[in-house]
C-alpha cells in the first residue's frame, strides 16, 4: 500500500492546545525519511552577530524541499539554526540532492558549514522510538507538522553522535548539486514586538510517562495563557510594524539564494534589479492610494495569520510577545517546575523578531518562519542545555 499520501490525508487539529492530545497523532509510516539539518557551530557565529545568516541558511532547507515535493504537503520544523523535514520515499534522490546543493550553497556563499543527516523512520522505530504525527491548521493556507514520541530528537542524536553519524550523515565528495530556493524571501527589516519583548521560548517536560509529559505541556501552555491571553494577545508580529528593509547587506543576502553563480556581474546584475524593485516598493507603500493601501493590507494581515511562532516537535517551541513582568511571572512558574523535575527549559530575550518568507512556486501555499532576533531559538536551546547539565549533576 503507497504511503505517498499520508501526510496530506491527515485531518487537521485547530486549536493548538490539542497537541497536549496522545490519541490525536498517528505514526508516520516506516518507509519514509527524517531530515535532519543544522549549522556546526550556529552559536558561535550567532554570538559574531551572525544571526540573520544563520536563520537563512535554516530557512534554504525547508524551500529547497518544498519547491521538489510540489503540491505535496510535506512536514518540518523550523529551529533557527537548521529544521527537520519528513518526506515520503518517492522523494529520497531528490531531496538528498537538494540538501547537498544547500550544504555546498552555505559553505561558498556563507562560509557555513551545514550537517546533513537522512535517518530512516524504520532505523528509529527499530530502536524502540516512536514517530508521530499531528497536522495542526495555522491558517487556510498552511498545515504544520506537530511531532511526538522521541523519535524526531533520537534521530538529531543519530546525525550528531560520532558512533552513528557517519552510517547516517551525507556530504558532497564530487561536483555540487543545485538547490532551488526559489520562492525564498526575507525583505523585512527586524520586526519590532508589539509590547516591549519578544521572548524565544523552549520547553522538555522530562517524565517518562507520555500522560505526565502531555500533562505538564498542557499546564504550560495554560499558563502562558494565564499570563499573557489569548495567541492574539502575544503574537510577535503585528501588520503595523512590518518595514521593507533596504540595507545593501539584506539585499545581497537575497541576491545570493537567487544568483547562485560565482560571477560578479551577475550579482551586482540581480542586486541592482532588486535594490529597484524594493526602492518601488517603498515608494509605493510610502504614497498609495486607497486601494493599494487596501490591498496592501490585506496581504500583511495574510503574511501575519501563516506565521509558525509557535510548534511543537518533542518538545514546544514559541515566540512570545509581552511585558518584563509576565516573562518574569512566566520564568517563575518554569523555575519552580524545574526544580520539582518536571520540565527544563531554555529562554532567550530581544525586543524584535525576524521573519524570514517561504512561497513554494506555483503551490499557494506559504509559511513565514519567525526566531527572536540575536540568537532566538539557538540561544534558548543553548540556555536549556545549561539547566540539563546542572540538573545531572
């Protein structure tokens, strides 16, 4: 039986709180693949204020999959410094072509070196991890892959142990592969929160009983509801403080995933065209007529509401908008869970956030994926691994 459509099939959770939900996920199928990818050395180069390249080459990824999967719904999770991706068998070469065009891609262009992995589900499952999945509907446009049982951060161990890593890393020995990342964006500047703080959160409920862990998740997402209100209320990005960016240094970031070419001319070519188009847009957005500013509008709003601020992949990840005071009331309540052996967690604190655009050609679908700025993501798990070795002490 094909399991080709597997994922596209799932029904869709709508509220987020359902991932506390064990009854809600389904195994994926034991022929299909774990991607894993991450950026050696992402805190250093973050601590260089390296940040946006590092969120970027992340984000090249997801669309260089995206783009071959087609209409295909394909999962993934975006964690700052690299993602996860699922994919079903029929799109293996492929995809192991497109991730070694971005490795290749991100050590030419950025200097990067990117880890590659490629775990069979089944090499998961055989060492007693499970692999389940929820589709949880952000918006009418985008599905998000949710993820549970183990099997997601025992296959990142698989990628990083130098025990496994060689049976399941890949790496370009011969002439580099080509990704394709178009439909790849990042035209805004850094986006300020809408109330003081942007805050990069995770959160590992550490029971080893599936009810407890789903228990402690749910009491979490309770109380940050408690805190700060509804997802509306701290949601990290509002249409009004959406810029174009102009800086020269943004522009050539874009000028490089769309003229992946060694020539010069070309890029200041594809630069001039795209310093152009984003001093139109600027113009146009400065001095629009009723109708554009409508129109204008509506596709912010629509850029807003496909947002993955907030997911989960064996543990729960979220960007969060809000006051000193309930990161303080919301740190207090995690502390005290943390020494009662719950959970352990990670936080990192900004006042802006970035986003950076994926539009699959052709699909019409489209996700933006949101990390605090400075570090987001990679420094709250840098925070949370710090908690881990103090508590196994």
């Amino acid at each position: 039986m094909s399991t080709e459509n597997f994922y596209n099939d799932l029904p869709t959770l709508n509220n987020f709180i359902d991932i506390t939900e064990s009854k809600k996920f389904v195994p994926v199928p034991d022929d299909w693949y774990i991607l894993i990818t991450d950026i050696v050395g992402s805190t250093k180069a973050i601590e260089a204020g390296r940040y946006k390249d590092v969120n970027l080459i992340g984000a090249c990824c997801i669309i260089a999959i995206l783009n071959i999967a087609g209409k295909r719904e394909v999962p993934f999770i975006f964690g700052g410094d690299g993602a996860s991706i699922l994919i079903p068998p029929s799109l293996f070469v492929e995809a192991k072509q497109a991730l070694l065009g971005t490795q290749y891609f991100a050590k030419q262009e950025f200097n990067m070196d990117l880890r590659l992995g490629i775990v069979p589900v089944s090499a998961v499952m055989e060492a007693k991890y499970e692999v389940k999945i929820a589709k949880f509907k952000v918006s009418n446009t985008y599905n998000q892959g949710i993820f549970t049982g183990g099997g997601l951060t025992y296959a990142t161990q698989l990628t990083k142990d130098s025990a496994t890593s060689e049976i399941y890393n890949i790496k370009n020995i011969g002439i580099p592969d080509k990704a394709d990342f178009s439909g790849l964006n990042c035209p805004w500047q850094d986006i300020a929160s809408p109330h003081g703080e942007a805050i990069s959160l995770i959160v590992m409920a550490t029971s080893s009983s599936c009810q407890e862990e789903n228990s402690v998740y749910r009491a979490v997402l309770e109380e940050i509801q408690k805190i700060y209100g509804n997802s509306e209320n701290f949601h990290p990005i509002i249409s009004e403080n959406l810029k174009l960016s102009l800086k020269n240094k943004n522009l050539y970031s874009m000028v490089k995933i769309q003229e992946q070419s060694s020539s010069y001319l070309k890029k200041l070519f594809v630069f001039i065209i795209i310093k152009i188009k984003m001093l139109i847009r600027s113009f146009l957005t400065r001095f629009q007529t009723k109708k554009a500013a409508l129109n204008l509008e509506l596709s912010k709003n629509g850029l807003v509401a496909n947002t993955d601020y907030r997911k989960f992949d064996d543990l729960l990840r979220m960007i969060i908008s809000g006051k000193a005071a309930q990161r303080e009331k919301l740190v207090s309540y995690l502390e005290k869970n943390y020494q009662a052996g719950k959970l352990v967690y990670g936080i990192h604190v900004s006042d802006r956030v970035l986003m950076t655009c994926l539009v699959p050609v052709g699909v019409g679908r489209e996700v933006h994926l949101v990390d605090g700025a400075d570090g987001g993501y990679a420094l709250a798990a840098k925070d949370m691994k710090a908690r881990i070795n103090l508590a196994s002490k």
